[in-house]
C-alpha cells in the first residue's frame, strides 16, 4: 500500500523542477484516490493542517520579540548512490550548505537585481543550516552519510526507508541520481507531522550546490525545497490539504487562489523570468524563492513569517529542531568540539607522470592546523586545506595527513592511493598472455571497484594455457562495474593498430544483461572511445548453455576470439591506454586472455585473417563480394566443390573488396580458399538459385 501511494503523495508533497520541466501527478482523480482508498491518513493531515494554520495566523498576529539569532537547523546530508556521479563529494555538500545560509540571511550578492517594486519586502529569513557533528547515538559525524543502493534512481519516498536520522533531531537531506523525475521534492509539515516516516527533502544530485555535478543557475533548488520544509507554499498557492486541490504552475485560474502570504502578490506562477509579468492584475514577485522563474533573489517578510511561526509549532516537532537542548545533541551550538576525524578527498587517484592531482582537507572539527606529508611529489603547500600536488616519477604512492585543533592531533595515512602511470608508452605494442603476474603487473592495472570480488588473476585455466584474467561474477549478487586498463603504447610511428583478445563467458538465466566494453584513451585515461559492446545475451555468450554452476571453460571451443580495427588515427599516439570494462549482473564468470595490442603486420595472423575477412550475401545466387582487413591484398582465389574438385580460379587482384560471379555454378556447398600476402584462408559458401 506504501509503495503506491508513493505518487498520489506529491499531491502534497510540494516540487521544484528548475532548468527543466518534470511530470506532476495533478489529476483530480487522484485527489479522489487518497479519499477513497487511504482514508486512515486524512484525518491526521486535515487535524495538522488546521492547527498548524490557526497557529501561524496567532503568531503572524501577536506581537513578540525575537532575540536576533538565526534559527539554527541541524542538517544531515545522506547520498544515495550507486557508485556513480550522484556519490557527489563532501566540497559539494559543503557548498550547498553555504549557498543556503547566504540566501537565508539576503546576503546573496544578486539582492541589487531585486525588482525596485519588491526590495523593501526582501527579508532576512534569519535562518541558518549545520552540518551536524554528532550523530544519534553521540558519536562524531561530518553530517553526510553514504548508502549504495540502486533507489538512487527513483529517488522517491522509498530511500528514506534506508536511512533516517530522527526528523525531530535533524533536517534529512537524500541526495541520489533522480529525485522522483524532478530537481527535488519535500512533504510539508502537516503531511510530515502525520507519517514522519517520510519527512526530509530528495534532491537529484546536479541540484545540490554550484559545482561538482550541479551549477551556479541550480544553487536556488534546495532553498526552494526547505521552504516547502518550513510551511511556504509555492507563491501562486495550492496544496491546501483539506479541500486536496492542487495548482499546476501557469494556470490562469491560479488568480483565485493564494499562498497564505498576505505581501505576496496574487500571480499563476512562473517559469520563466518575466519581471515586468502582471498575470494576476498586478505585478509578480517572479523572482520569489518559491516560484519556478529560475531567477530567485529574495523571501518576503510574510514568507519569513510564515516560516518562524513554523519553527516555533509543534507540528512534525519544527520547535524542537533549534532547541538549545537539541544543538547541543547534534553537536550544532556554537562550542567548540572534540577534534575526531582526520579526512581528506582527492579528485584523481590514477594519473601519468607529470599530472596534478587536488588534496582537501575534510577533517572534523574545528581544524586550527594541518600537516601533509606527501611522497614522491611536489606540493604547492605542506600546510592549507586544499593542495595541488604533481608527480614526475611513475610508480604508488601514499600521503598522510596530520590535523590539530590546538590541543589534540589526529593522523591519517592513504596507503598507496596514487597511482602514476608512465606518460609515454616505451613500446609499439603490447602482447600479454597473463602467463607471466610480473609482467601483467608492470603492464596494466585493475581499477579497484570495492566490490566483494573483481578482476584477478585464475591459475587455473586459459585458452591454450594455463592462466587468464576472470571475475567471479557467479557468487556476486549485485550490480557491478568491473574495469582493467593498459599501460601506454607507442603507436605513435603507426599506420593502424588492432587489439585482439579471447574471452570465454557462460549465461545462468535466459536473458542477461551483462556486457563486456572495450574502450582507448589518448589522453591517459581522462576520457574513453568505447570501440565494442559484447552484450551478455548474444555476442558475449560463447558457451551456450545455461549453468547453475560456476562457468570454467575447460575446452578450447568455449573460446571465443575478438578483434577490434576501428581504432581512429587520433588515437595513434604515445600515450594510447585501452580499457577492459564488464558490466556485471551476478550472472556467470567471464575470463579474458591473450590481448594483443599492435600492428596488423605483427599480429597472429590466423587470427587476423578470420577475423576480417567476410564473404556476403551467403548463402548467395548471382555472385558474392569478398570483403578484407587493411593491409590485406588477395593474390589468388579458388571455388572448389565439396568434393574438392577446382571449378574456378582468379588471381591478379589489387584491391580490397572483390566481386566474384557465380552464375554458372551448380546449387550446393562451396569451398572458397583465398591465397593473400598474409596466407592462406579457407571459407565456405552456398550457391543458391
């Protein structure tokens, strides 16, 4: 019942699409639906609704003195990922917090663009939000959580299901991938009050702050979402719950409906920046926080208002949030704390030699000082909280970091967490055949997933040999993305290049998803050319057989061999990297062995032959082409008969496609054998009438 209800909820639960239109569930239907089938929510939405209203109406009304101090509100941020860019890192967060607390107190920079009509009514909201230090069970926390699941990508109410901080202690945060098809989306108090289960704001990751995955025109979302936190409603009005009737953005009979804000202009809404519009008679605050303008500058004073007599209500315990009592459990009031974690994140882990990699320090809390100790680099400071630092010489290195906030210090040591490759490849090619580990090690490196089980070595089996390359996707039970790369090769002085491999994978279930990508790099791994897919369903399968078994090709038949020429010239460089990236579903194993990574002229040549050269149509009636790889020149061809009698002959060819008639050749089965500066290669054909 919870999961389908999930929808009709958004008829309260207020929403913000900001640089792009998101779908709204605005049917009256629905409205009926709630009615109907969950009445046991009605009554206590209506009763919160009411007695929130009528006390926001008594404090509007009567005077009282405020001491001055903003309303502080402890937040929790928790990301929802699935190891993708919606795993946002801590600077974004913290930028999101900032860009918060400059609009809540009118200190945004952009007030002096406030439309002349409106300015007097621009007010400091006097709230602000802090990052908790203390988490409910009294332990230090930087205030940001992190839970891999994939309801990243619905982002509804369900994801607050996997993580909830009291909400009468903290402000929850949910960061994921989609926040329900739209920028964000929070329940107000009087839903919130009612199934507090689901109190908190969502937000879809490229929302959050102004940088990393989002950007400065975003950074007014999660304002507009805490309004809806703290009671406001959207400036055109709506979501009055007890007659559950809902106002789409832009409707000209919003006019006869209000927010409750009594220095809020009547308007239908906007969604775009029309500062001179006048859609109800007189002219809109477009540039309300609470509308859908995309150029937000100010709160009015009715707005702030509204918000305080929210914060001091008891409904879904808003009074309770700012306490003295409760900052002092969330380690939000204004004494210093205990210094406990020693942090910091890095925006590269594998570069090449000569490349920069970024340091920031997010330790906690109150930092007075810090020492970085970094090997094998050069640093622009030993001692500030963001640091660039460069590595010349290839190799792994560690970096500690050592914090202090006067009295105590802390220590924390990243071993081994730069990688640095060497920039230029000291070779043409690159044959690896995972006979040798010290060889495999000096050549490539497996990108560590953090997954139970990724790419590793299997002594056991191989084609033609004894080892290859081979993940455990048999035991995985969950979806992965699992990627080995190449150091540089030197195709610089080349014409062409191939990359050859043979991989044997088996199936447990009819349909699969898994997929096997191969990709190239010219610029040391920064950016990826995907070259092929080998879906699990079809090319990527080559025993054919459902197994509820763990998969061991133990027959050379159960090989399959790949070749890739569609290797653009740009990427003929000295630095060309090529990368190996399987797509898991906890199907079946897969192993990869024997990659070569060179020349045409110098590859296997079997090998090569039989994977470029093709005949079409076959079966055929009139005549067929011959189709071959670069390079490839036929010298002679000849058409036998099953029986191995000669019936055609041709030679003299210069050319790479070749057009051979059969017309006067008997229906039956063909053999085509072409003799090539290569070699020879033998193909079979059928003539058809």
């Amino acid at each position: 019942m919870i999961r389908s209800l999930l929808l009709c909820l958004f008829l309260y639960s207020t929403t913000l699409f900001a640089q792009e239109s998101a779908p709204f569930c605005a049917s009256d239907e629905m409205h009926q639906h709630i009615f109907t089938n969950y009445p046991e929510y009605n009554p206590g939405i209506i009763r919160a609704h009411n007695e929130l209203q009528s006390f926001t109406e008594n404090y509007i009304n009567t005077p009282h003195v405020k001491s001055g101090n903003p309303y502080i509100i402890p937040v929790v941020f928790h990301v929802i990922h699935d190891n993708g860019p919606e795993n946002i890192n801590d600077s974004q967060i913290l930028d999101a917090i900032k860009q918060v607390n400059i609009q809540y107190r009118l200190l945004n920079a952009d007030t002096s663009e406030i439309v002349t009509a409106f300015k007097a009514l621009a007010a400091d909201p006097e709230v602000e939000l802090r990052l908790a230090q203390l988490d409910p069970d009294g332990n230090c926390t930087s205030g940001i959580t992190r839970t891999e699941s994939t309801l990243t990508y619905t982002g509804n109410h369900d994801v607050k299901a996997l993580i909830q901080w009291p909400p009468d202690k903290y402000l929850n945060v949910y960061v994921c991938d989609q926040a329900a098809g739209l920028a964000g989306h929070a329940l107000l108090p009087s839903a919130a009050d009612t199934i507090p289960q689901w109190d908190g704001i969502v937000m879809q990751h490229s929302y959050v702050g102004t940088v990393g995955t989002s950007d400065y025109f975003r950074r007014t979302v999660l304002s507009h979402e805490i309004g809806h936190f703290l009671n406001l409603q959207h400036i055109w009005g709506g979501n009055n719950v007890p007659n559950y009737y809902y106002l789409p953005v832009a409707q000209s009979g919003n006019c006869a409906f209000d927010d409750d804000v009594a220095d809020t202009s009547l308007t239908i809404g906007w969604q775009s920046c029309n500062q001179s519009g006048t859609s109800c008679s007189s002219l809109d605050n477009v540039q309300n926080y609470m509308d859908y303008s995309y150029c937000a500058r100010m709160f009015t004073q009715g707005q702030k208002d509204r918000m305080h007599a929210c914060l001091n209500s008891t409904i879904a315990n808003r009074n309770n949030l700012w306490s003295p009592t409760n900052l002092i459990a969330t380690g939000t009031d204004d004494i210093s704390f205990q210094l406990c974690t020693a942090n910091f994140e890095i925006d590269k882990r594998i570069i090449c030699a000569g490349e920069t990699i970024n340091l920031i320090d997010v330790s906690r809390h109150g930092v007075t000082g810090r020492t970085w100790t970094i090997n094998g680099g050069s640093a622009t400071s030993l001692s500030d909280s963001l640091v660039s630092v460069t590595y010349n010489t290839p190799g792994t290195y560690s970096i500690t970091l050592s914090v202090t906030n006067g009295i105590q210090t802390i220590d924390t040591t990243f071993t081994d967490v730069i990688q640095v490759l060497p920039a230029t490849g000291t070779s043409e090619y690159l044959v690896e055949s995972f006979e040798d580990p010290t060889h495999f090690a000096n050549n490539w490196l497996i990108l560590e997933s953090g997954n139970t089980y990724d790419w590793e070595l299997n002594a056991n089996t191989g084609f033609s040999s004894q080892k290859s390359l081979y993940i455990n996707n048999f035991d995985a039970t969950t979806t992965e993305k699992y990627e080995f790369i190449s150091h540089a090769v030197d195709a610089s002085n080349l014409s062409d290049i191939v990359i050859s491999f043979d991989y044997a994978y088996s199936k447990s279930a009819p349909t699969i998803f898994e997929s096997l990508k191969i990709a190239v790099s010219n610029d040391c791994g920064q950016s990826w050319l995907n070259r092929k897919t080998l879906l699990g369903a079809g090319s990527l399968v080559t025993y054919d057989t459902e197994l509820a078994i763990p998969f061991v090709p133990n027959q050379n038949d159960q090989w399959k061999n790949e070749l890739i020429t569609n290797v653009p010239a740009a990427y003929l460089t000295d630095n060309l990297m090529v990368k190996f990236t399987f797509d898991g579903w906890g199907s079946n194993n897969i192993y990869v062995d024997n990659i070569q990574i060179l020349h045409p002229d110098i590859l296997e040549i079997d090998s090569y032959l039989a994977q470029t050269t093709n005949i079409y149509p076959n079966p055929t009636t009139n005549q067929f082409f011959i189709e071959t790889g670069k390079g490839v020149v036929i010298e002679s061809i000849e058409i036998q008969q099953i029986n191995g009698q000669t019936v055609q002959v041709h030679s003299e060819f210069n050319s790479d496609k070749y057009q051979i008639n059969t017309t006067n050749l008997s229906s039956g089965i063909y053999y085509l054998t072409l003799s090539t500066n290569y070699g020879r290669i033998t193909k079979k054909f059928t003539k058809q009438y």
